[in-house]
C-alpha cells in the first residue's frame, strides 16, 4: 500500500545559493515540489523549475497570507512546509513513510530541527531540538496573517516525529546580522502598529533576561564561543528592535 500523497512547499526570495540542495533533498520522494517566489532577482526560479512545474511567482504581501497562499497551492493530503534553508534528512522521510503508511490519529506533526551557523550545529541555548510544526494535512494548518510572528492555527492533534530538518540557519556572523537587521525592523514595525506604550526599562530587563537564559539557563556556553555569540544576538533582537521602535515613534518630532 502506497503511503498518502506529500507535497513539498517551500517560499524563496533570492536563493540561489540553497534552492538546489533543498530541492534536491524533496526531489523523487515527495509526489509534488511547489515553489511560491517572492519575486527573486536572482536565479531562483530557473534552478527551481529543474525539479518541478509548479513554481508560481507572487509579491509577499505579509507571511501569513503568502504562507496560507502558498500552501492552498498544494494538490496532495498532505503538506510538508520548508524553507530554501533547510534540508529533509533521509531518516525523516523514511519515518514519515512509515507513519503515514501505518496510519495516524494526527493532522499535524512537529519536526525537529538542527540550526547552524556555518558549518557548525548549535545543540544548546535552545536551538535543538526546536521542533516546528512542519508536516501536516491539507487544509489543517494556517498562519495568522500578520507580517511578522505569525501565529498558528491547527485543526486536529499533532504528533512528534524524531528524523530532523537540516537548518543551515546563518553562513556566518554577517550573515547573522542582516537577518537580525531585517527581522528587528519587522518586530519594531509591529510594536508601532499595536499601539501599545513600551516601556525602555522593561525592554532592556527583556534584553539583559534574553542573554541569561540562552546562554545559562539553556546551557548554550556548551556551543563554546559559537553559543556566546547567540546569546549575544539572542539580546541585541531586543534592544535593536526597542531602538528602531523608539526611533519609528519618534521621527518627524
């Protein structure tokens, strides 16, 4: 008996550089490949249509609804959503082979993740195992369509899968930071439209508490120095975001 049919969704923008091995990872395993792009300028949509037909184009408008779009895409029961950063290990597919095949309770299921900077798998602070919800039936997942952060809404029960998602999170420190650049600007951005009033004293504490329990409470000086450097941006997120916040509020006075 043949197990349920998987499709592979993945969302890029400028990923040339990682669609291929991501890709390659999904490629004769999964019955369907569907790309969503966000209108890349690089070669990311023709690296892509090597492994698959299905490569749509739309403008991210904001994740959630890109996400939700992307995934009412798919044509199969099933869904399994990965970044062009990430890589499916052959122990995973195998157990969802054999989950699937046996039959499951479950609509959903977590995945762990291994995140790295470079070429190094950060195992502490947090970062492992991670687990998101990333393999689930058509139809029983969605985002909150909000620009950043978006919540998940589920329909049904969620299971936990053992076989890992390979993250190659960051290339390297740089790269670390401009991802920390872009992602603080959304986060400011959301702070500003929620109208609240941030208090200086409680985002710094959230900063100063953010270092102490990545790197102690969740033991991430075992990853040595690449473990201080994450709890180091782990706190610069929130400080950063706070300063982009204070200045977004107070441009023009």
């Amino acid at each position: 008996m043949s197990r349920p049919s998987i499709s592979v969704v993945v969302i890029t923008y400028n990923e040339e550089h990682n669609i291929d091995d991501c890709l390659q990872s999904a490629h004769g395993w999964a019955d369907e490949i569907v790309v969503v792009d966000d209108e890349s300028t690089d070669r990311t949509q023709t690296l892509a249509q090597k492994y698959t037909d299905k490569v749509f184009v739309r403008k991210m408008d904001n994740e959630g609804r890109h996400r939700n779009w992307a995934y009412a895409q798919a044509s199969t029961d099933w869904v399994i959503s990965l970044d062009a950063d990430e890589r499916l290990t052959d122990e995973l597919k195998q157990e969802i082979d054999g989950v699937l095949n046996a039959g499951t309770e479950h609509s959903l299921f977590n995945i762990p993740r291994k995140n790295y900077i470079g070429n190094y798998w950060l195992q502490h602070g947090g970062q492992y195992p991670s687990a998101q919800c990333r393999l689930f039936k058509k139809g029983a997942f969605k985002y909150e369509e909000v620009h950043v952060h978006p919540r998940a809404f589920k329909e049904g029960t969620t299971g936990n899968l053992k076989g890992d998602i390979i993250h190659y999170s960051y290339r390297d420190f740089g790269h670390f930071l401009q991802k920390l650049n872009g992602q603080t600007t959304l986060e400011a951005q959301k702070m500003v439209q929620s109208g609240r009033k941030i208090l200086f004293l409680k985002w710094y504490w959230r900063s100063v508490d953010r270092f102490f329990r990545y790197y102690i409470g969740k033991q991430g000086y075992k990853d040595g120095f690449y473990g201080f450097m994450g709890a180091v941006f782990a706190s610069l997120y929130q400080t950063i975001s706070y300063a982009k916040y204070w200045e977004m509020k107070n441009r023009g006075k």
